[in-house]
C-alpha cells in the first residue's frame, strides 16, 4: 500500500505523536505515584516523628498502652532475620549460579532447572508460610527441645529460613548471568597456563564477577527486609528484643501487618507508618546501590 | 639434524559433524618458527588449539589421530600438565583484568596454588618480562593493572605469562591481528629472539608475516595440509597449485 495523499500522512504523524506522547505519559503517572506514596507515609508519620523523636530508633519497649514506641526489638529482628537468611542463601545462591552459568549453560536440563528457579519468586508469599507452618514449625520445635531451649517453633531461626528460600531466585538469577559475562578469551587464557576448571573459577570467574555478585546478594537483602506475609506467618511476633536466634521476634514488616488493624491512637497508627517510612527509604537506598554495581558491571 | 618436538599423525578434528582438520601429518622441529597459514576457516587455528587440547574445552567436539610431543602422546596426557610445556598467545591480548602486572606474569602459578617466595617471584617476572622485551617499558609500574597497558604491550604481556611457565612450545594465534604496525613490528622482532630457547607455532593470515619471521610455512585449505616445506621454498617456489595460487593473492 501506498501513502500518497498528505492526509494519511498527517494522521499517520498525529498517531505516531499520540503514542509517544501516550507512553511518557504513562511512565510520568508511575513517578508520580512513587512520590506520592512517598509524600503519604511522610506526612502520615509525621505526628509520630514529633511525639516520638530519635528514640523511635532506639528505645526497646514497645507498649502502645503505655504510649511507648521503642522500636529497636523490631530493627534488630529486621536485620537478624535478613543477615541470617543471606548467611544460609548465599553459599547456595554462588553454586547454582556458578554451575547454570558455568558448568551446565546449554540443554534441556538447563533450562529447566533455571526455570524452576525462577518459578521460586513465583510462588505466593502466603503459601511459602504455610509449608514453614506444617513443615519447618514442628521440625524446629523438635530441634529446640533438644537444644532444651522453649520449643516455640516459630520464631527469627524458622522465618530465616523460609526467607532464605524465598529470595535465591533473586540472587541466583543475576549471580548466572554475571558469570555468563565473563569474557571466554579469559577463561581460556587460564587454562592455555595449566589451570583446573576449578582453579579458573576460584582465580578467574570470582574475581571478576565479584561486584555482580555482591549487587545479587543486595538485592536479595533488599527483598528479605520488606517481605512480609511468611515471616509474619512464622516470626513468632514478639514485643520483646530478641536474645537468641531462637526466639519469636517481629520484623518491622510483620509488625505493621500484625498491628495495623488494631492500632488505635494518632500515635500508634503513626509509629507504625513511621516503622514503614523507614522501611521503604532503607530498601529503596538498598536497590539505588545494587542496580548502581549493576549498571558499572555491564559497561566494563 | 633436527630433532622433532612435535608430531601428528592422521590427525583430524571435529566441531559437531563438521570435519575442520582432515589427516594431519606434520613435524614441527625444535627451536624453529613455523607459521601455519591459510585463508579463514581453514581450520590453522583449530590445529593449534588441539596442540594444547583447548579444542577439547568447547562443546561437541572431537578429534581422531594423534599428536606425539616429543615422544608422548598428548592425548594420553593429562591436559593440565600438557598446558604446561605448551604455552599459549591468544588473538586478541587478554590480560587478567583483575591483576596487576606483575600478577598476571606469575598467573600460572598462582592459579594453580603454588606458592613461590618473594625473591623467586621477582626474578620470574622480571627474566619473563626482559624476555618478552616488555621490561624496560614497565619496570616502574609493576603493580598497576596490566589492562592499563597499550594493545602492543599487553600482548607483550600476555607472551610473558606464557614465558613464565618456561613452556618448550609457544602458540601464538594471529598474535598481532588486533595491533598496530608499530607493535607487530615490536613482536615479530621479539619471536625471532624467542626462537634460541623455545619453538614457535604461529598462525597467521598474514602471508608477508609468514615470510618475514618463519622457518618453514604450513599451508592449510579447507582442513587440509596442502603444503608444508621451508618458508623460502614455498613462497619462491611452491609445487602444488593452491598455495601457488594463495601466496599470489588469487583467493584466500
């Protein structure tokens, strides 16, 4: 077909502009929604900010009868919980990222388990809280009794490792392709010099991989802080600061999903939009610093 | 007479089905160059690569004959070890990025765990660094990144990692096809040093290199040795018709 006459081609202009104008449209509506959410969780802990300053950080009780917003048992619960699922997911995140990326990169097989890793994120948070219910609780509950500590079953241990579960996917799956990156002629050099398969990986692929992988694990961290639903389900929700790996505790994410809906007072509701306010900033500066590694990786 | 260090016999290899090496017969004899040439695809560089079994690193391959070094069969070897009396240079100069200068000359021992005292280690770097005639240019930034390095100088580089294993055999593929004239100059001076204590496999696509710096000249067509006589020989006075043909430009 033929454009001939300067009317199509003035329509086929004007839709041309309507679509582009379409699309940045779209991504400004997106901007504008972060920030607005952003400016909501601001404004709405704001009356907390004032009532309960810098102590919101470190005071250790947390009794909203009393109006006592001390919310350290939960930062620590946060950060233990993370650290521990990032200590157990790790070693398992670098050897299936090594071995799809290295040792088992082309075939069926391949695909199918890299998809089946991937299919990991995929499953409902609710649902990875429920197998920890019925399978990991009474398996922990047994293990703390012969450790003759209080066989709660839930508790940060049981939610650390659910969590370790729940973000693999995320690590493993940047963790391959960084180490798919690794130029061949390097690899190749290594071994032109008597070099093992292990040796190259060890000396060669590590080191050069070495920011991709710290970005993977980042980014994990950044999933394992703000997830939810399954470590509510199997945190035990605790008030109290935490002084095993043991113990029930609460993340500040399984905080507000627990107390939310009963929060009565100005105060409390705030405390616990301020405990998302943080939340939100201290994950969003987690991500800024991961895709920055990233963006370097992939130009050197 | 010359002793030979390497030998194949019948040697053919394989990418998948596709034949790329059809019954080598070759004797490449000691502390000589010879310059393995042919147009693309004609299988020069997949030679070499069986010569220190990296054709066997990629994914369905395979290969039928043997290769004798010296008097072993290097396909009985273990390739680790093999890879140590065979030095490689690659096209394109690869460098570790991760490592200093004076890492990446010691690279072969590191990577493989041996653990060499400081003193040791100097001497190596520096006797591998004089050798490869890079020492002079970088003596005083030993512990910058090799990467830092001009193309030239990096692949300089790359010969002193290889020099440094003290390999018998160095194969260089196509090592000056990524350079500039200058530094192609520098290295082919170089390898006519090389040529007192190591033996020299060199590919090239470049007959006028061939010419300058080789011993004798192999002529590889479509997977075959045509051709495989005294440089001199083959470039006055070649007998068959396609390396005739090749060195007067009418293909390749």
């Amino acid at each position: 077909m033929q454009v001939s006459n300067t009317r199509q081609i003035k329509q086929l202009q004007f839709g041309e502009l309507f679509f582009r104008k379409g699309l940045a449209l779209s991504a400004l509506l997106l901007g504008i929604i972060l920030l607005s959410i952003f400016i909501t969780i601001l404004v709405a802990s704001l009356p907390s900010i004032k009532a309960i300053g810098i102590s919101f950080f470190y005071g250790k009780t947390w009794n909203p009868v009393e109006n006592d917003f001390g919310g350290l048992p939960f930062l620590i619960g946060t950060l233990v919980t993370s650290i521990l699922a990032l200590i157990i997911s790790v070693p398992f995140s670098i050897s299936v990222g090594l071995f799809l990326g290295e040792y088992f990169t082309k075939g069926f097989l391949s695909v199918f388990f890299k998809n089946s890793i991937e299919l990991l994120a995929a499953i409902p948070s609710v649902i990875y809280g429920f197998v920890g219910m019925f399978i990991l609780v009474p398996f922990v509950r047994d293990l703390e009794t012969s450790l003759s500590l209080p066989p709660y079953g839930v508790g940060i241990f049981t939610a650390s490792i659910i969590l370790s579960i729940m973000i693999i996917p995320y690590s493993v799956s940047l963790i391959r392709q960084v180490i798919m990156l690794v130029p061949s002629s390097l690899k190749e050099a290594a071994y032109s010099l008597g070099a093992t398969r292990y040796e190259v990986i060890k000396n060669i692929i590590i080191p050069y991989t070495r920011s991709g992988i710290g970005a993977g694990i980042l980014l994990s961290l950044g999933r394992a802080l703000g997830e939810t639903m399954a470590v509510t389900m199997l945190i035990g929700n605790s008030q109290i600061l935490p002084t095993n790996i043991f113990a029930p505790s609460n993340t500040m994410a399984s905080v507000i999903a627990n107390e939310f809906t009963e929060a009565t007072g100005d105060v409390y509701l705030s405390a616990l939009i301020e405990m998302g306010l943080f939340l939100f900033v201290v994950t969003t500066i987690i991500n800024v610093i991961g895709r920055q590694i990233i963006k370097r990786f992939s130009i050197d | 007479m010359e002793s030979t260090i390497l030998k194949s016999e019948n040697f053919s290899a394989w990418f998948g089905e596709n034949q790329v090496l059809k019954k080598i017969n070759i004797e490449i004899p000691r502390n000589n160059i010879v310059a393995v040439m042919g147009p693309s695809g004609c299988g020069k560089t997949t030679f070499i690569r069986c010569v220190n079994r990296m054709h066997e690193l990629t994914n369905d391959t395979h290969v039928e004959g043997t290769i004798f070094y010296t008097k072993n069969d290097i396909y009985k070897m273990d390739p680790i070890i093999l890879r140590r009396f065979i030095g490689m240079v690659f096209q394109r100069p690869n460098p570790f990025p991760t490592m200093s200068i004076y890492q990446n000359v010691i690279a072969g021992y590191t990577l493989n765990g041996a653990s060499l005292r400081k003193p040791e280690k100097d001497e190596l770097v520096e006797d591998s660094l004089k050798k490869a005639a890079l020492w002079d240019e970088v003596k005083d930034m030993l512990h910058r990144k090799g990467t830092f390095l001009s193309g030239g100088q990096q692949q300089r580089l790359c010969i002193a990692r290889a020099l440094a294993m003290k390999p018998e055999i160095l194969l260089l593929d196509e090592p000056t096809s990524a350079l500039d004239p200058i530094s192609t100059a520098k290295i082919e001076e170089l390898l006519f040093d090389l040529k007192k204590n190591y033996t020299l496999l060199i590919v090239t696509h470049n007959m006028q290199q061939a010419g300058r710096v080789s011993d004798k000249t192999a002529f590889f067509y479509l997977g075959e040795l045509i051709e495989y006589n005294d440089t001199k020989e083959i470039f006055t006075n070649p007998k068959n018709e396609k390396t005739q043909n090749y060195i007067t430009g009418r293909f390749g």
